[in-house]
C-alpha cells in the first residue's frame, strides 16, 4: 500500500466517523468516551467531515489535510485528557478514546510527513 492509498483510507475513515457523529452523536459520543454530549458530538462530527473530504478532494496534495487530521486528532486528545482529569468522562472509554485520537493523529502526522 503506498502513501496516497493511506491517506485515502484515513480520508474515508474521518468522513465514517464524522457521519457516525453527526448522525447519531450521543450514542458517538458515548462509544468515544465523552460521555453523552451531542452537541459535542455534532461539532467534533461536522470538523471529522471537513477534513476528511478535504484528505479526498485532495488526492495529488492531501499533506496539508493530513496535518489539519493531526491537529484535530490533537484537539480530541486534549478534550479527553480534560475529561479524565476532571472525572466529566469515564475513564475507561476515555482511555480507549484517547488511544484512537493519538494514534490516528501520530499516523496522520507521519503521513503528511512523508508527502511533503
């Protein structure tokens, strides 16, 4: 597989996930981590729909949105390390959260990397 098709399958994987938000935020929400916050869903839903048909749209040059996914990615991680720290979400599901946030944004970095 080589770095355009990655990019491609991140791009798909943002628009599945930004759908699955947007569309059904609280139970989203839930299976994320945050607890049940809609509204928080809908947000995080349209931003994961944005970038990933941006990482679409943009099949010679998708490094700007790989980065925009990493930066994003980061973000999550941030409101779930908050979450945790505060006990506004459970921390087992946060953890799982988490580990998807920083893991897809350490491959959306390296990514963009790469394609630069």
């Amino acid at each position: 597989m080589n770095e355009y098709t990655l990019a491609r399958g991140i791009g798909w994987l943002s628009v599945a996930v930004g759908t699955a938000l947007v569309v059904a935020p609280k139970a989203a929400v839930s299976g994320f981590g945050m607890g049940e916050r809609p509204r928080l869903g809908r947000f995080l839903g349209v931003k994961d729909l944005v970038i990933g048909f941006g990482i679409l749209a943009n099949r010679e040059e998708p490094a700007p949105w790989l980065l925009a996914r990493a930066l994003s990615d980061a973000q999550d991680a941030g409101i779930l390390i908050g979450g945790i720290a505060t006990s506004a979400f459970p921390r087992d599901k946060a953890l799982f959260g988490l580990t998807l946030a920083i893991s897809l944004g350490v491959t959306s970095l390296a990514l963009a990397r790469r394609l630069k």
